[in-house]
C-alpha cells in the first residue's frame, strides 16, 4: 500500500537523523562518518544513502526539521492573547528540548555548526535560515505587545528580538557546558525583564509620537 510505504520511509528517515544527530553529537560533526551513521541506526548502506547522500545533507536535514518545529512554536506565540506572556511560553517551549537526551544532542551540533559557519560558506545560509525566521516573529510579536501597550512603545522591536535570541543561544551553550543547570530561574528573569518594560500608566514618553500630516 502506498500509504504504508510512506509511512515506513518516513520512519527510517527519522531512525537515520536520529542516529546522526548521536554521532555527531558523541564524536563531532567532522569526525563522524557516514559509516558511523549506518553503524549506529543498525540499518544497511544502501538503505541509509537512498535517504541521505552525504553527511552535509544530513545536517541540513536536521537543521530543517528544528527549524520547522520552532516555527510551530513561534506561530502558536503569535496567536496568544498576551504578547508578554507569549514570550515567555516561546522561550518555555524553546528551552524544553533541552531536557532531553535527543535535544542535547542537537543543540551540541548547533552550537558545532555555528562555529563551523564562520569558515565554511555552504554552512552559513543553513545557521542563519534558523536565525531570520524567529528573529522576524519575536519582532512581530513585540510589535502586537506595543501595539496594545503592553510593551513601551520607545522599544526598537528588531533590535529587542536580537536580545531574546542572544538570551537563548547564550542559555544553549550554558546548558550544554553543565547539564545540570535549571532553566527556571532565567525564565523567571526574563519575564520579570519583559514586565519591567511595561510602559507606566500614563506615560506620554511610553505612547508612539503622532505623525505630522
């Protein structure tokens, strides 16, 4: 059935990106191997390269489907009612993975390849397709938040998405250098930080200036 044959490709295409991800995760993304691809999904040669030809599409493969899922997390943000607390359930969904053995171990290539992208070309299109996307949402959603005056309008909502996302790459890498690390208390930061920002009542300097007609 056609059906079931996709089904089961689809399978063995998560099987091969989740042993990948392992591989590159225990031995480092040049030092891993396609052989040790095959080796670690238990799955034969020809099975593996009719999914995947090279260890580069691979990657990007893994990378795509990280992006996908941090769009869905993104796009369920923008629908919240509270764009404050949007993102702060972003930056809870985002950090999540992290928990996990798996999101561990896809975080440590990311972090691999965001130092790789600074000397391979062919890299960087792939790190920074992970960056434009949410840096674009965050902006939209702190607009929404200035918008209904929950966020000071005097804000630069780019330059604002800039520092979310340098607050999570920079909890990534903490979090891959000791594991240990509880993630709750900088939530909780950053939300005091997003409250903090909060125009005051009444606050002339808080409202967006008029245009002159």
């Amino acid at each position: 059935m056609p059906r079931i044959g996709a089904e089961r490709r689809a399978g063995r295409r998560a099987e091969i990106l989740a042993a990948a991800e392992a591989c590159f995760a225990r031995l480092g993304f040049h030092r891993a191997t396609m052989r040790d691809v095959i080796e670690e999904a238990g799955l034969s040669t020809g099975c593996v390269y009719t999914h995947f030809r090279s260890k580069r599409e691979l990657v990007e493969a893994i990378a795509r489907e990280r992006h996908a899922r941090e769009a869905r997390a993104l796009a369920a943000a923008r629908e919240a009612g509270d764009p404050v607390e949007a993102l702060r359930s972003l930056a809870a969904a985002l950090f999540a993975g992290l928990s996990s053995r798996r999101g561990l171990d896809e975080r440590r290539l990311a972090a691999e390849l965001w130092t790789e992208a600074l000397l391979d070309r062919d890299l960087l299109p792939v790190v920074r397709a992970g960056l434009e996307a949410p840096l674009a949402a965050l902006a939209d959603i702190v607009r929404a938040a200035q918008r209904e005056g929950r966020l000071a309008a005097t804000l630069d909502p780019e330059a604002l998405a800039r520092v979310m996302v340098a607050v999570f790459h920079g909890l990534v890498l903490q979090q891959l250098w000791e594991p240990r690390l509880a993630l709750e208390g900088p939530l909780d930061a950053l939300s005091g930080v997003l409250r903090a920002l909060r125009p005051a009542p009444g606050d002339a300097a808080s409202r967006p200036a008029r245009r002159r007609v």
